[in-house]
C-alpha cells in the first residue's frame, strides 16, 4: 500500500543515501553469508557448477569473466577494498546446483512485468561473446538416465541458444565519447541503425563495455517477456477470460517462463541507444526526449532514462530517436549474459556483504534512488520498503 | 483467368460405385458437393483429401467432387466465383480470405459444431476468420502451418553460428559472410508469391512495422519502423542476395535450397520434408530454427505460412451439407497431419494430442530433435493482420502483394525506402479508406 509513511521511508532511505557512501563491507576470504533479519529461507545467489552450466548447454570455459573465477575485483565492484565475490562453503549446501562461490555484486535493474519497478536484482556470473560457448554434444549419467545435449538440443529437444533468445537484457552503454562527441551507433556494422550516421561509434567490441560504468543508464530486464506482457501479441489458451477478444491484452501464455526454463538465467544483450545527440537533436527528437526525461530523468550522457518497453518501443525507436540491436560472433562484445535473476529478493537473498551494482552519478550519489532503498531495505528487513513490491511510491 | 483444365481433377463422381447401393430415390434426392481447394506443398496430401472427402460423400450420400487450385491462382478463382454469384460449395484458402466475407455464411456454425468434440476455438483460428464489424465469422480454419527459419547447418557452421542465425544481426552477419566466402546467397524469398509474401509479412512485423492497427486504420510509415525495415531488407540482400530472389516463382525460394544453392530460408516444412524424399543426405544438413528475434520489442516471432480457412459461399446451393462436410473434416486432422507430412499443424490441438511427441520422434528427422524446434510454434506464430485480426483490408494488402511490391522497387534501385514506404502507405490507405465504406 502506498502511503505517506511509505513515501517518507524512501525519502528518508534516499536522503540517507545522498549523504553517504554505500557502506562497504569488507568481505574475508572465505565467508559465509551474513543474514541479519528473521525468515530467511532464501538463500543468496552463488555461480552454478560446472556440471549445472554443462548441463544446460553451456561451456562453462568460455565463459568470459567469471565469478568464482575472475573479476574479483574490478568492475562492478567499486573500490580497490570491495569484491565481487567470495568462497562460501553453503553455496552447494543449500542448492547442489551451485559451486562455493557467492555473489555479493547484485546487479539492479527495471523489471518488465508491467510495473517498471526498479526491483529486479540479477548476479552477472559472466559472459558469452560466441556461439561456440553452446554446447553441441554432451552427455551425463545421472542417476537412472541420461543428460545429453545432441546438436546442440538439451533434453527437452531445444537449444539453449534459442531459450535465451526469449529473454532480453537491455543495455544502455554510453554514447558520450571522451572528446564529447555523441555517439549515434554502435561501433558493430552489422547491429548499426540505417537511420544515423555509423561513426562516431560507441564501443562494443569487448564484455567490458557493458560493465557499469560504461553504462549511461541502469539495466532493464524482460524476465517476465513472454509470460505476462504479451509483447510477443499471442495468446493460445482456450479459455477466454486469459485469450478471449476481451480479455486483457496484457495477458499472455507464451513459450518459455524466465524462472523454468532459462535455468541458467541467461540473456541476450539488447543495446539500446539514441540515434541523436540529446543536445543538438532535431525539434522532433528533442521534443520526444525532453518528453522522457521528464518522465524518467536524465542519462548520464544528458539524453532521457529510458524505462519501460513503451518508452523503448514507441516513444523512442517509433520515432527515430532511438534504435536498438544485438550484437553477433565476431563482434567481440557481450552477445549473451549469464546473470540470473534472484527469483524472490526477499527472506535472506540479498545478504548483509552483498552489494549494489547500480549506476551512479558523477557526485557519488545513486542515478535510482529508489532501487538503492529497495536494496537496502531487502538487506536490512528481507523485506521491500513498507512491505511493498519495490514499485515507485 | 485459371483455364478449366489447369485444375486437377482428382476426385471427381463419388456414385460411380454407388448406384448399386442408393435407391432410386435416394439418387434423385442427392445433393452434390463441389470444393475447390488450394494445391498443397505436399502433393500426397491431396490425394489422401480427395480420397476423405469422397468416402465422406459415400457416408452421407452425396456426390463430392475436388478441384485442386494453384495457389497462385486462388484469389482469382475466388474473385471469379464472388462476381459470378455460383462455382463451388466450399472454397479452401490458405489464407484467411477476409475479402470475401460478404459471399460467406456465418462460419459460427461450424465453428460450434466442432466445439462440442475438440473446444473452443483457437486464438489463432478466431483472428484468421472473425469479422469485428459483423460479429460473425467469414471462414473456418482447421489447420495451419509455422514459418520457421531452414539453414544450412554445415554452410552456418563455417562462419561460427552452427545453429543457424537468431537475430537480425545474426542473419545479416552471417548470410553475407557465407556469400563472400563461399559464394552462397540468402534464399529468402522477395517475390510476390505466397513465399515472399509471408516472409516479407514477417520481416516487417518482427521489425515492429506493423501495417494495421486493430480498428484498422493504417500504421505503416506513421513511424520509423518501416524504412527501418526496409533498410534492412535492403542491406540483406545487397550483402548476400542473389538476383534470382527477385525473380523467382512460386516456391523458388524452396527450390534453391533444394538445389544447395542458398544458405537459409523462411518457409513451411514442406521444404525439408522434399529433402527427405529426394536427397536425405541433402535434408540432414538441413536444420530448423524458430523465427528470428525480431527488432523493437518485438520477440521471437513469424506469421503462418498457411492458414488453411475453408469458405462456405452465401450463394452456394448446399450450404448445409457443406457446413457438416466441414465440421466432420476436423475428425480427420490427425490423418491429416500425417499424410502432409507434418506440415499441417491442427488447430484443434486435442485431434493430435501427441503433436510434441511426434515432433520429436520423427522418424525422417536427421538429425533426431530437429522438428522439436517447431513445438512452441503457437506461441510465436500470431494471425495475419497481427496486432489486429484478418480484416478485409489486410488481406487486400496480403493479395495484392502490396508488400512484395514495395520491396522489390527498393531491391530494384526504382524507389529510396523512404519514397517507397510512403508510396506503399497511400496505397494501404486507399485499400483501408474502401473498407471502411463499405
């Protein structure tokens, strides 16, 4: 319920926020995840086996930057002190899927599921930049049957590769060059829009350019595409209050759920990017993104935040401002992402050494607000604030 | 005009064997029943139809006799008979003929019929054949069948996508590579054929270019979208395209993969089901893939390449025994699925209840899963006429190959994509203006 007290929450956590830095808390060696509030039956995120990733149709040597493996420090960490992960012995305790590595980078992000709430939290475990990282043999007893992967086809008879493509992480890189200039494309010939220029381009050529600070903008993720949306404009059930001609046309009952079948929680890495520069744009382009960011705030870059599909979809590709694409094996760049989503933030997922990955402004302080309070209060409380879903007051 | 003798006459008198059995009375009181059918991919097919639809005659006392129509010549059949006011008593369309909705029954009726054994009707069927304005239904779909993307596996492996492209910039990268480094084209059709048609269709939806709204007024070009598509489109086959693409006939874009002369296609599975007959070692290295990612939000999606929608005319003389014919045929889908060779996906998924198992225990598959790539089919396949349903408009637009048209001025050099999409949106409007007057 949204109410005044609600409301005087966030600010209070935001205020909170602005004033200092987050709290960064020096993780050991070898942890284990310090959960401070009652109730916590979720377990925090950690990096899945080599068998769970081999399972699924993944190599998980090609795996670029992997947690439990690498980028111990670094980006998305954000000082020389904090890092990204740590060895933790429960991991494959509570979940044997799971190596014991935990995660305390918890990527933020606006979910799709209608209400653009900056409440999904993801672990980027790491990156796929070619195809070859899909398995196309593989096989493994386990108990009574066989895990196979045959041309490239799981057990179920589909490819990972084609699972993923149902689910889309939207990047926002920057497109401000160092010397000022605006980038109004990526610098990948084949995902360029016809609509502007191809140079100046912004950088895509390795998984680091979708690493935080490279981004203009926080992330926004498609979890729930194709299960409640209705993006993909189908409907198959035959009951009429879900597909009828008058049911809601949110509804959808699509192929593929985020949670059940992209097990490894993967993405396909959708850029996003204005097609002008903000500050010299046409008056059509201006007035569409003087229109955003009203709405939304401005990006790092000085152009709009860019939140739901709608201001994606319509608003801003609809009119030439704006244009999107996925990059292809031999760009370089990060095609896929292995990055679950923590299925129910609540209850314990976010422990007390987990940090935020969120984009920040230049004065230090958190370009989201809201998603900062939303992590914070699940750390602190389990719970999000005022015992809502993380949706903007 | 389609000649008499260009039909195939497949199944002519049903009483040839049957006098001994009807009475004399019977005989005299026997109605006929003449369909006219659309030639299916998969000649077989309408063998085993005519072979139904004349034991359904025998059953219920009846003369049935089947024309086999090009499909290139469908809608001018079709056209024929509506001016005419007479020509058969169902009329089979492989695609939802919205046009004709004045010169059809309430195909309510049958839908209701068929309700009582296998449900409601689905998503699919209801947009393909429900008229908003008149709140009935000008046509019944029984069957349909999925676009999804055919590759060559061995040629996309050599450029790293072994499992073929996934998005438009996996299609674009990789068709032009395997044109520079082995000389091998793109086969998409760009033709105004029933190929090129669907695909082109599917290119500009899944680019969000969307033609119609759901009240029918006209989007294309009121955005970005479609010269963004055309662009694409253009840069497609600019990069890894093949002159022949623009020529091609009915099914060509099928023959070059045959052939081994392209690298990928969008088309229904008829194309590798004639690998398996002709050339198996040819089909094994023909792999499957659901649609591509579109653009825009769009998803993985692709419009049917069939819609197989049977037509009762309004002015037919026995449109209650064709209204039973039709509903009765839906009894024979799971045979039907069979003898197309799994080309016709049921609308009525309780009349193959296995359809998935099937799918992936082929026994032509090679390699084994790869027909399990179509088993959420469904789900990616919307109506022509997505976001709306199949108004008369819309398929004015899909029969007049408006589409094909406007791409192949901007694949020809004769038109900029932005001259050429606005050229094409007047035109849409011109066909949505006469609708709506109608």
């Amino acid at each position: 319920m949204k109410n005044s007290t609600v409301h005087a929450w966030l600010y209070g956590v935001a205020l909170a926020l602005a004033g200092l830095p987050l709290a960064m808390i020096s993780a050991p060696a070898v942890a284990q995840a310090l959960i401070v509030n009652t109730g916590n039956f979720n377990p925090p995120p950690c990096d899945y086996s080599d068998q769970f990733y081999q399972d699924n149709g993944v190599d998980p040597t090609q795996v670029i930057g992997r947690f439990g493996t690498s980028r111990l420090t670094g980006p998305p960490a954000r000082s020389a002190s904090q890092v990204n992960w740590v060895a933790d012995p429960t991991c494959a305790t509570n979940d044997p899927d799971r190596r014991n590595f935990r995660i305390l980078a918890t990527t933020g992000g606006f979910t799709d599921n209608g209400t653009n709430a900056p409440n999904a939290f993801i672990s980027i475990l790491g990156f796929l930049n070619n195809e070859a990282a899909f398995e196309t043999t593989y096989t493994r007893l386990a108990g009574t049957h066989d895990i196979t992967i045959a041309n490239s086809n799981n057990p179920r008879g589909i490819s990972m590769e084609s699972i993923v493509s149902n689910f889309e992480a939207y990047a926002m890189v920057k497109q401000r060059l160092p010397n000022g200039q605006f980038a109004t494309n990526p610098c990948a010939t084949d995902a360029a829009s016809p609509l502007a220029p191809p140079t100046p381009c912004f950088d895509v050529s390795t998984v680091n350019t979708v690493y935080t600070p490279n981004l203009r903008q926080d992330w926004r993720f498609a979890q729930n595409r194709n299960a409640m949306d209705g993006s993909d404009n189908n409907c198959i059930s035959n009951n009429p209050t879900i597909c009828g001609p008058n049911a809601p046309t949110v509804l959808s009952d699509s192929p593929f759920g985020y949670f059940c079948d992209d097990l490894l929680g993967m993405w396909i890495v959708t850029y996003v990017w204005l097609t002008q520069d903000p500050a010299n744009a046409t008056p059509a382009c201006q007035a569409v993104y003087q229109q955003l960011e009203a709405e939304n705030g401005f990006s790092l870059d000085g152009g709009p935040i860019i939140i739901t599909p709608n201001d994606t979809d319509n608003t801003l590709e609809g009119s030439g401002c704006g244009a999107e694409g996925q990059l292809t094996t031999g760009d370089g760049g990060a095609i896929w992402l292995i990055c679950p989503a923590i299925p129910d933030p609540r209850n314990g997922a976010i422990a007390a050494d987990a940090f935020l990955d969120q984009v920040f402004l230049p004065n230090g302080q958190p370009q989201n607000p809201t998603m900062t309070a939303n992590f914070v209060a699940l750390q602190t409380t389990g719970q999000f604030p005022g015992d809502g879903d993380g949706s903007v007051p | 005009m389609v000649a008499r003798r260009d039909f195939i006459k497949l199944a002519a008198v049903a009483t040839a064997a049957s006098p001994f059995i009807l009475s004399n009375s019977a005989r005299a009181a026997q109605k006929k029943l003449r369909i006219a059918k659309w030639a299916h991919f998969v000649p077989e097919f309408d063998v085993w139809f005519a072979s139904v639809a004349r034991a359904w005659g025998e059953q219920h006392h009846v003369k049935v006799s089947v024309d086999v129509i090009p499909v290139e010549a469908v809608a001018a059949v079709a056209a024929a008979e509506t001016r005419a006011g007479k020509g058969h008593d169902v009329f089979i369309f492989p695609w939802p003929p919205a046009q004709f909705y004045q010169h059809a029954i309430d195909h309510g009726a049958v839908y209701q019929l068929v309700a009582a054994k296998y449900g409601a009707v689905q998503q699919l069927a209801h947009r393909s054949t429900f008229n908003l304005r008149t709140g009935k239904y000008s046509a019944f779909a029984d069957f349909w069948m999925p676009t999804p993307l055919q590759f060559r596996h061995d040629a996309w492996a050599k450029v790293g996508m072994g499992l073929g492209p996934l998005t438009s910039t996996g299609l674009r990268t990789g068709a032009r590579q395997l044109r520079e480094k082995f000389g091998l084209p793109l086969g998409f059709a760009f033709t105004p054929t029933l190929e090129g048609n669907v695909t082109l269709h599917t290119l500009l939806y899944s680019h969000r270019a969307w033609l119609l709204d759901g009240n029918g007024a006209v989007l294309f070009n009121k955005n970005v979208f479609a010269v963004q598509a055309l662009k694409y489109i253009e840069s497609l086959y600019r990069e890894s395209g093949s002159p022949e693409q623009l020529s091609w006939g009915s099914a060509g874009n099928v023959q070059a993969m045959l052939a081994g002369k392209a690298s990928a296609t969008s088309n229904a599975i008829n194309l590798v089901r004639a690998a398996e007959t002709k050339d198996p070692q040819l089909a094994g290295g023909i792999w499957l893939q659901p649609p591509l990612l579109g653009t825009n939000g769009m998803g993985v999606t692709a419009l049917p390449h069939v819609t197989n929608c049977s037509v009762v005319w309004n002015f037919g003389r026995n449109q209650d025994v064709a209204t039973q014919f039709l509903a009765d045929l839906v009894d024979s889908s799971r045979a039907g699925y069979e003898k197309s060779l799994g080309c016709n996906f049921p609308i009525y998924p309780k009349t193959v209840p296995d359809l998935i198992v099937r799918l992936s225990k082929d026994p032509h598959a090679d390699p084994a899963l790869k027909y399990t790539a179509l088993k959420d089919a469904l789900h990616w396949t919307p109506n022509l006429g997505v976001p709306g349903f199949a108004t008369p408009a819309y398929m004015e637009i899909f029969n007049s190959f408006l589409i094909p048209r406007m791409v192949q001025s901007v694949l020809k050099g004769e038109r900029s994509p932005e001259d050429a999409a606005a050229s094409a949106a007047a035109e849409m409007q011109t066909i949505a203006t006469k609708w709506q007057q109608v």
